[in-house]
C-alpha cells in the first residue's frame, strides 16, 4: 500500500530519479527529506483510499497477465468487464483503463456474455471479494 517514506539525517541530495526508484521500491506516494528528527519514520497507515488504490493496482496485474495470457499485442486496445470491486472501479477506473490500454470498463453486462464476446474470463480473490474479470481486444 502507499504511504509516505521519510529519510532524514541526509547531507547530500537525492535527483528526482533516484527518489521516483525510492517510491516505487518502497512502494509509497511521497518520499519527504529532512533533519529535523532522529530517526527515520515510515508512515503505515492504511486508509481506505490507499486500499481502493492498491486494490486497483492489483487489477492493473491481473488484467495485464489476462491481456499478456489471450496473446495481444502491446498496444491493443481493449475492452474490459467486470462483476465485484465496484467501489474501484468507480473511484479508479481512468487510472485502471489507462495502464491496460481499456477504451471502456463496464459492469458485467449479461447479454455481451451471451453473446461469448470476451476473449478470456477468469475469476479472483481481491481482498476476500470475488472478482471476475472479462476481455476483449477491439478492433
């Protein structure tokens, strides 16, 4: 989950390269130098928006290995369909569409379903929810 990472004690400076690859490593939003305390502190606190976004990042994964497991090509546009998470997808779902290249994210729509549209379908466990997820790849 994110959260923000202080590293103080520091007499030299971090380039903004060195400080994007500290947040991604550590996994945090915000990395904070400074001298006014005696030791590091790493805040944890993980509040619902945090969990809605590492949930939504785990989305990211999931659609990515189905996009990587149906055999598209990078740059393939998609569309994606989806029952569970709902609160995710409501409050995440540019950021969702645009790292998965989706055109469109929709709830699970039944007739699209019976009409075996979708490319690949899978379930998961997100957090204890049930999550399926469906793909296609559009023209």
């Amino acid at each position: 989950m994110s959260a923000t990472f202080t590293l103080l004690g520091f007499n030299f400076q971090f380039s903004e390269e060195l400080i994007e690859i500290i947040k991604e490593e550590v996994n945090v939003r915000e990395v904070v130098l400074g001298k006014k305390f005696k030791s590091p502190v790493l805040d944890t606190e993980i509040t619902v928006e945090l969990k809605l976004e590492g949930q939504a990042r785990e989305i990211i994964r999931l659609v990515q290995e189905m996009r990587k497991e149906a055999g598209y090509d990078i740059d393939n546009r998609i569309q994606i369909s989806y029952d569970g998470a709902l609160e995710v997808f409501e409050r995440f779902r540019d950021m969702i569409a645009k790292e998965t290249l989706a055109e469109n994210i929709e709830p699970q729509n039944q007739k699209l379903e019976e009409l075996k549209v979708f490319d690949l379908e899978k379930e998961f466990n997100l957090d204890g929810e049930k999550l399926k997820l469906r793909i296609r790849r559009l023209k």
